[in-house]
C-alpha cells in the first residue's frame, strides 16, 4: 500500500444540517479520498476525479466544503487545537492535495 498523499485527523465533518463526527480523519490515498470517523468506519470514499472540493466565500480559513458521491460535506480542519494559522494551511494542502492528486485540473 503506498503513502497517503494527504491524512488529516481531528477533522469535524458535516452534513448539513447535522454533524458527523468531530474528530474524524480524511485521507487521500491511491487515487480516492475516504472521509472516515474517529473509529476508522468510511462516512464516505469517492475518486478524487468525481469529488469537487472548494473554500466558499463565507467559510472561514479552516473550513473547505467536499461534494463526494452528489452529497456535501463540510470539513473543519481542527487537528491543531487552538492554532487557527495551522488549520487554515491544513485546509489549504487538501485543497492542493486533492487538487495534484485529480491531476491538476
């Protein structure tokens, strides 16, 4: 099994209107990305080709939104306890991550 191109833990993940997990983990890895819980079950996998990923206007720094198998997520970057600056670039490299993983489209 090769690397995972990106692994964040302690990461919220929602659907709207409810929360899933608040210490949940995503992972990129061979193609696909996995939104697990904090117990490893699958929320949800889909290759990175059919996910679209993006930061809307109104979401803070730490918060990306993920459209996986038609259905959106909201990820909150939240590994890092109190260090806003860190779970803003973790947001960041999972957006490029997935990016460079879809081949750059």
């Amino acid at each position: 099994m090769a690397e995972a191109e990106f692994s964040a833990r302690g990461v919220r993940i929602a659907r709207w209107p409810r929360s899933l997990t608040r210490a949940g983990e995503v992972r990129i890895e061979d193609g696909r990305l996995a939104l697990l819980t904090s117990y490893g079950s699958e929320i949800d996998s889909a290759p990175v080709k059919a996910v679209r990923a993006g930061r809307p206007w109104f979401a803070k720094a730490d918060e990306t939104v993920a459209k996986v198998n038609g259905t959106r997520y909201r990820l909150t970057m939240d590994g890092a306890g109190e260090d806003d600056v860190r779970d803003a670039e973790q947001a960041g490299r999972f957006l490029a991550a997935l990016k460079r993983a879809a081949g750059g489209r």
